[in-house]
C-alpha cells in the first residue's frame, strides 16, 4: 500500500473517494453546521457526510492581496474522529485547530490551493490542517 494514502479508516466512497477530483465534489454534498470560526477570510467548519456521519474539519484561507485584488484562496479538508469532532464543537473549545494541526499531522487530508496569477485551482492529497 505505501504511503500513498489510497487507504484509510474514514469516511466512505462517497463522502472520501480516492481521487482527489471526486473529493473535491464530494465535499460539495456534505452538511455544513456553523462555523467554528467565521472571519471574512478565514473560515473553519465542520462538515457532514449524511451517508456515513463522517465529519470533516474544513478550512478556508483567503490572503488579501491589495494590490491586485486577486486574493489567493487555500482550502484544507481532513476527517475528524468523533471525540475530535466533539471536542471541536464545544464552546470551551477543549481542541483548537492549533491543537489539530499537531494531532493529525500525518492524516490524509485534501487541499485546494488557488494562489494568485494561476488560471486552474490545484487538487491534491496532503496530510494535516
Ligand atoms: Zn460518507
């Protein structure tokens, strides 16, 4: 199997297919509840699968760029344990993104970036938040 990451415990065909391109879409499907963070350009939320209850943690990066104003945009998503998840729900936050960033950091995750002054967003598996 190696490394390549074709293979883990989350999710299923549908919500965490093996290709990048069908994760993207998939993604498109899943249940948002409300944000965790809701900052014009920076937004983290858990998302649902309705198939499998899998839940994902996703990320949303926007830098500004005053110049141009062809801000580059960075999305990141990776599936969450269920005490991750809840954990991340709580008020109190007992598990930041900070924390996860440590914690998962060699989970597979899915990662769109759009940097400035490219035509095509890139798609492609990566690990952690
Ligand atoms: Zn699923």
């Amino acid at each position: 199997m190696g490394n390549d990451g074709s293979k883990d415990n989350f999710g299923c065909k549908g919500c965490w297919p093996p290709s990048a391109e069908a994760a993207w879409e998939a993604r498109g499907q899943l249940r948002r509840e409300d944000p965790l963070i809701d900052e014009s350009h920076y937004i983290v939320a858990v998302l649902t699968c309705s198939a499998c209850a899998q839940r994902f943690i996703s990320i949303f990066t926007e830098e500004i760029d005053w110049v141009d104003g062809d801000d580059p945009q960075y999305w990141t998503l990776m599936p969450l344990t269920q005490q991750e998840a809840t954990d991340l729900g709580r008020r109190d936050g007992s598990l930041s993104v900070a924390a996860l960033k440590s914690l998962a950091s060699d989970r597979r995750s899915l990662r769109r970036d759009y940097p400035k002054g490219v035509d095509e967003p890139r798609l492609y598996w990566a690990t952690g938040v």
